[in-house]
C-alpha cells in the first residue's frame, strides 16, 4: 500500500483512495448512481470472472472496463470443463487459441451484462504469452447478436463461425459459446495510434486496426504450407496473392506468422500453392 502511494505521489495524482477491502465489496460500494467508475481496471492473478458482476456494475454507462486473464491453461483448451464452469464456453486448441480466449472472455462479460439489463462493446484487446486483456465500453442496453460458436473441421481446416461455416461437417469441433462480433473498435485504435510514442507499439496498433472488421479466426502461413506441402513465402506476400486474387486479407496481432481473409480454405491453399 504504501509503494502505492509513493507512485501517485511520483506520478502527480492527488484525487486518490486507497483501500484493502476486498475487491467485490469495493466495487460493490462503488455501483450506485454517482459513484460509478469512468475506468474500471480489473487485473486479477487468474480468472477475472469471479468479478465480472461488481464490476460491470462499478462501471457508468458509456465507461471503460478493462480486464485481465491469466489461467492461460484454461482458455486455451487444457482444462474444457474449468473453461466450461468459469467462463460458460468451450475453449479449442487451434493455431488462434489466443484469438478463442479472448473471445470466451468477451462472451462471459456480454453474458453477465445481459443479465443486469447492460451490454458491453469491445474497443481493443491484446494477447500476450502470460495473459490476456480486453477493453470494453459499458452499454446501458444487451447488444444482441453477438454470441455464437466458431468452428474448425479437424480434416480440411476449415474455420469460421456457425452461422457461416462452409466446410466439413464430419470431423468439425466448436468453441463457445463466446463472443463473434468485432474485437476492435477502429475509431478507438485509431485514437490510440495518435497517442502512441512508441514505433513498435505503433506498428502493432496498425495490425490491429487494419484486422477490424475481418471475419474471426485466422491462418497460419507455417499451418498453410504444412497442408499443400510446401515452404511457407513471406506473410506479406501471402496476403498481397490474397489481395490480388480478389480477397480481403490482413496481418492479425496475434499472430506474427498468421493473417486473416474472407478467403476459404481452399482459395487460401490454391493461393499459396500459385505463390
């Protein structure tokens, strides 16, 4: 607590509290008309689903909250039964797990605020080795028809959600259920691109911003060669073919060999097979 205090006092903060209550009964506090939270940061070590409820509830309408995951093992597909009790959503190992987990995360937020008569929207999430977080904005109404399943055929390597699957129906397994809508808010990004000192981080919000907007799941160029037997060309080629060849195709954060495309899995193959 004190390291705490020190910080706000370093960085020039002065309207602060600090407390030792626990994290629910805090935020419980704090959900009443007047005191809501314009920012509510959840950055818990595990799970954050045992705070979702409070916190949505510490958040004003139109505010920001933001969450922390880092039972990695869970959301990524080793423990589907946890993932199924935690989280209400079947996890699957595929290339884009990490792009799964966060999705299972949007879903059990919009799941929860739902039932409290609110909605979330997502504004930017990021993956990293150690855990996942997202960003979303509060709504005062459910935003509808945004959960759903993703799919992948096992054989073929078929992917994308349940409502527009188009591959194998014998060997296909599904996650969720779990968020499918966009993951990014180009506007927001946008603005996070103008505030960005930093050239990395810069170049990595420009992937996340020229992603949204593109279906959910993504590719591999390693996965793709792997399948026609071939060596994998250099990503930014692979999505100028796509281009060209008539698709939307992008670089996807999550990924730095992956890509994503409105391309099926069979253009994708016969693209990088012309290559």
């Amino acid at each position: 607590m004190e390291v705490a205090r020190r910080c706000a006092v370093l960085n020039d903060v002065h309207n602060v509290y600090f407390s030792t209550q626990d994290a629910c009964r805090f935020l419980s506090e704090h959900s009443g008309r007047g005191v809501r939270g314009d920012v509510v940061d959840i950055d818990p070590f595990g799970s954050p689903a045992p705070y979702v409820d409070c916190a949505i509830r510490a958040t004003r309408y139109n505010g920001m909250l933001a969450m922390t995951a880092t039972d990695l093992q869970v959301l990524g597909g080793l423990h589907n039964k946890a993932c199924q009790r935690i989280y209400g959503g079947t996890p699957l190992k595929t290339v884009y797990h990490a792009e799964i987990s966060i999705r299972l995360i949007l879903g059990c937020l919009t799941q929860v605020a739902g039932r409290l008569g609110a909605g979330i929207v997502p504004l930017y999430v990021e993956s990293h080795m150690h855990y996942h977080r997202v960003y979303v904005r509060v709504l005062s109404t459910p935003v509808p028809d945004n959960l759903g399943y993703l799919v992948q055929c096992m054989s073929c390597g078929s992917r994308g959600d349940s409502e527009h699957y188009g591959g194998c129906s014998d060997t296909k397994s599904r996650a969720g259920p779990l968020w499918v809508g966009g993951i990014f808010d180009s506007e927001f990004v946008r603005a996070m691109i103008g505030h960005s000192g930093n050239d990395a981080y810069t170049r990595h919000l420009q992937m996340c911003y020229d992603e949204a907007g593109m279906p959910p799941t993504f590719y591999t160029s390693d996965e793709i060669a792997s399948s026609i037997k071939s060596g994998p060309p250099p990503l930014k080629t692979m999505i100028s073919a796509l281009k060209d060849a008539g698709f939307a195709a992008s670089h996807t954060s999550f990924s730095p060999t992956g890509f994503r495309t409105d391309a099926s899995i069979g253009d994708v193959c016969d693209v990088m097979a012309s290559m």
